[in-house]
C-alpha cells in the first residue's frame, strides 16, 4: 500500500540525522542517498530512510526552514527503559519541552527537541497495541487554533474520497475535549484527536497557548500518485495558497504543507546517467503541479 512520507527539511544534516533516526527502533534503514545539482538551494542530498516501517524523506537544501513543534513524531514504546533509552538519544545536544515522567495519559512520557530542531514525543504505550510505532502529531495554533476537528474532518474526506481511498482505511476519531476552566484554551475544543489517512495513524490537538511558530515547509506531507488524475484530485482539494505553489508543494486551508508526487518520480532520478537526472530536475523545477507526461518526456530526452 502506498504510504504517506514526511519529508524532513535540513540545513545541511540530512544524512547525519538519518543515521541517528534509524538507529533509534528496530526495523529501520537508509533506503537511498542521491544528490541533486543546480537547484535553488544548490546541490541537495536527499535521504529516503524508514523508521520501524513508516517511510521519510529528508533534504539538505539550505537555512530557508526551520523545525519547530506545531508538527512532531510520537515514539510509541513497550517497555519504560526503551523510552528512557530514546529520549536520552534524541534529547542529547537537544532540548527538553516536557521531562520524562508520568503523566495522566501515559505512566512515561516525554517531549523534546532533538539536536536538529525536530520534535519528538516518546511515549509509554504499554500492552495497548501499537499499530504504527511512529506517529505524524499536529499542533494547530495562533490563527488555526481551534480547528483542528474541523480540519480532521475535512482530510478524512479529502483522502476517503480520493482515488487512492479504497486501498487503505481512512476514519476521523475526536478522543478528547479540554473542559471548562482549562484556559487559555476554550471548552470544546481538541485537546487530542487521533484520524487515519490511507491507513495510516495520525494525531492532532489545539493549544491556544502562546506559541511563536506555526506550521511550516520545514516539514510537509507527500502524497504518492500514481496518475495525473489523482495529482490533479489532490491539488484541487488541498490547495488553498497559489503562492505556496511549486515543485508539487502547497499549502492547504490550515497552511500545512503537502507534497504532490507521482511515484514514478524515484524511478525517473534513479540511476547514474548524470544528463538525465539533470533534464528531469530542469524540467520539475519549472513546473508547480506535477505533470506526468512532461516528466516522461524529460527522462527519455524529447
């Protein structure tokens, strides 16, 4: 089944940080490292790895995106010494947000900034079971807090609908409210959601606390296409800032951030021929939605 990939936007340690990320849980790997020339950012190291089977993407391309909380990655673990083992590791050279220790909704559980930016949480899950051991967490603040139901509803929707939907289960599933006298943030609202999109776990929560950042490209969403028909549904759907637009990124009503790609894209930059990986590159970097068939035609020379 296809999987939707965070992409990771590093400075300059892609590679680095890959290699600390698949050391961290079992059934993890550095798929593929291959570099593009001549982009904006100049030459770009991009690193596909999996962590315990979920797929990421990472690049180097530059200073222009910084990690920050709004977006992080729960660490789901069995035993209370792995937890304490994670966090050591990630929050080496890093920055602790909430400490290791026991809280209401897990009996160890801590939150951090690892030595890149990045935001993990690592959590106790106990006997419960643990479908997917790494897990995409959305924080919706500033202008978008107090939305996170509503936009929990609408990617339900979005990817039920696509499609790709029947091949993978797709459900929203509000779990928890913040209740009166929990100021600042207002009775009703998400305190935590958990949804799936194409079969995979996602969580979601408002916090309308202060908080100086807000989603960002630094981490995005790509959606694997097979065909211009399911590019063309995604973009449709999830574009609401033409300014955002480029290279099959955009940004969706909440300004969260997507990518749009076919899954012949690992196949067409595949390989050793420098002089089509140049063409293809040329040929993606002019377009904002990805065409298919204009991608083809840059692999095979036309």
């Amino acid at each position: 089944m296809r999987k939707i990939t965070p992409h990771l936007w590093f400075d300059k340690d892609a590679k680095d940080a890959a290699e600390l990320y698949t050391s961290l849980v079992p059934n993890s790997k550095i798929a593929n490292v291959r570099t593009l020339h001549n982009t904006p950012s100049g030459d770009c190291d991009i690193v596909s790895f999996e962590l315990s089977g979920q797929p990421f993407m990472a690049i180097s391309a530059g200073p222009l995106y910084k990690f920050n909380p709004s977006v992080s990655f729960h660490v789901k673990c069995k035993a209370k010494d792995e937890v304490d083992s994670i966090f050591a590791r990630l929050s080496d050279g890093g920055k602790v947000l909430m400490p290791l220790a026991s809280y209401p909704f897990s009996d160890r559980y801590g939150w951090l900034e690892d030595r890149y930016g990045l935001s993990w949480q690592v959590i106790l899950a106990g006997e419960r079971e643990m479908k997917q051991r790494i897990m995409p967490a959305l924080m919706f603040v500033g202008k978008v807090c107090g939305k996170t139901e509503e936009a929990v509803s609408f990617y339900a929707e979005v990817f039920k609908d696509s499609p790709a939907g029947a091949a993978g289960r797709t459900n929203a599933n509000i779990l928890a409210r913040y209740g009166r006298g929990e100021e600042p943030d207002s009775e009703g609202t998400v305190r935590y959601a958990s949804f799936t999109l194409l079969g995979q776990e996602f969580g979601a929560m408002d916090s309308a606390r202060e908080h100086k950042f807000a989603f960002s490209e630094a981490i995005s969403f790509m959606v694997p296409c097979d065909t211009q028909g399911e590019i063309d549904y995604f973009w449709e759907r999830l574009s609401a800032d033409p300014k955002a637009e480029q290279c099959g990124w955009l940004k969706d009503r909440y300004g969260l951030s997507w990518q749009i790609t076919p899954t012949i894209m690992n196949e067409i930059l595949a390989g050793d021929d420098k002089e089509r990986t140049a063409r293809v590159t040329k040929a993606f970097l002019k377009m904002k939605k990805f065409d298919i068939d204009a991608l083809k035609q840059a692999y095979q020379g036309e």
